[in-house]
C-alpha cells in the first residue's frame, strides 16, 4: 500500500479522521521545524512500536502531547495491535529498520497534509 492509498483509506475510518493537529501543534512544528518533527517520530517509533514486546501496547501513545503522537493515532500505528490489524504488521517480532522507515514516512506525510491544510484555511 502506498502512502496515498493508507492515508485514503485512513480519512474514510470515522475514528482516525476525527485526529486533527490543533493550533498548538501547529505552533510547535512552526517552531522546531519539520526535520526535528521527523526526529521525534524516528524516536517514538523505535522505542515505542518496532521492540518485540511491548509491556503497555494498547496504550503506550498518548491522544495529545506531541504532533507525532496524534498522526500515529490518525495513521493507525499506535500500537502493534493497530499496526496489525491495518498494515498486517506481525505482533511480538521486531519492527525492521525499512518498516520503520515506512511508517515514519506515513506519519511524516499525514503532519505535512495537516500543515499545508491550516496554511490553506489561513489564508483564506
């Protein structure tokens, strides 16, 4: 599945299209830059999804906080639950280093369309 056909399907599952970056996400990416937003996804993904066992998988990513955390909850890779059920993404084995690329470049996409949307509203 490419990027474009994940974040389709994704905008048409009620409960992943109601995540939205708020005002204050927005400020936070303006402010640190989209490089260092990337930074922090390489980060959460690896320490958060690719180990084998997860000793809080379900509930290891906060809904608010932090830019990344609302597109993992947006794209479906929350959680290896999650990640499993949208993505096939086996349980209790190692995320690779290319699928964790992947999904960082899912959710990257995701935070760039939320941007250039609120761009787009404010400058209406």
């Amino acid at each position: 599945m490419t990027i474009s056909e994940a974040l389709e399907k994704l905008s048409k599952s009620k409960f992943r299209g109601r995540f939205h970056l708020k005002k204050k996400d927005l400020e936070y990416i303006d402010r640190v830059g989209l490089e260092k937003i990337r930074e922090h996804a390489v980060d959460f993904v690896s320490s958060r999804l690719a180990p084998a066992y997860i000793e809080n998988d379900g509930a290891q990513t906060p809904t608010h906080g932090h830019p990344v955390f609302i597109a993992q909850h947006a794209c479906a890779c929350c959680c290896r639950g999650c990640l499993n059920k949208w993505y096939k993404v086996p349980k209790n084995i190692e995320i690779s280093t290319r699928s964790q690329e992947k999904i960082v470049n899912l959710l990257m996409a995701w935070i760039e369309k939320e941007v250039e949307l609120n761009r787009a509203i404010a400058a209406e």
